[in-house]
C-alpha cells in the first residue's frame, strides 16, 4: 500500500530523471552539431591555408650542464654547543658570538 508521500516520492524522481534525460540528450546533440559542422565566419573573411617556412633552421638545443657532486655544507663530525639565554643549543654552525663549546 503505497501513501500520497510515497506516490509524491515518485513522481519527483520520475520528473528528475527525466529533465537529466533531457539535459544530457540535448548536450550530445550540441556536441554532434559542433563536430559535424564546420565554424561558420564572418561574412568579410576569408580562410587562406598558410604553407609552412620552406627556410626554416632548427634550433640549436643548449647542452645540459653536468650534474655537480653533492656537497656536503656541514662538517660531519663537528657540533657546537651554544648557551644563548639559559638555553643550549646544538649546531653545526660556531656561535655567534663565540661563547659555544666544541663537542
């Protein structure tokens, strides 16, 4: 037994699927009409087919430049004990002001 709502319910799906329908047909359509037919220009213009440079010159492609070996910005095994306002810090860097300790 089905009630207003429901029959309501259905309706509304039905219309829906079929404005989709619609909507979805008429996009095909336009995209067939646009493959189809050739663009249409102005009354005053002319389409003129343009040759390509019979002279033309290849370029010339500039060599990649080679590849450096990595470089390694920090010593490995040095670190810098800083104290900067009750705080220690490690770097790699000497402190600025030279009050670190080597470790």
């Amino acid at each position: 037994m089905q009630t207003a709502g429901d029959r309501f319910v259905d309706l509304s799906l039905r219309i829906l699927t079929l404005v989709v329908g619609a909507v979805l047909f008429a996009c095909l359509a336009l995209l067939i009409y646009r493959w189809s037919v050739p663009t249409v220009t102005s009354p005053g213009i002319t389409i003129v087919p343009v040759s390509p440079k019979t002279n033309a010159t290849p370029t010339q492609v500039a060599a990649p430049e080679p590849v450096k070996a990595p470089e390694v910005l920090m010593a490995p095994g040095k670190m810098f004990q800083c104290v900067v306002n009750g705080r220690k810090l490690f770097s790699d860097r000497p402190c600025p002001e030279a009050a670190g300790a080597k470790k």
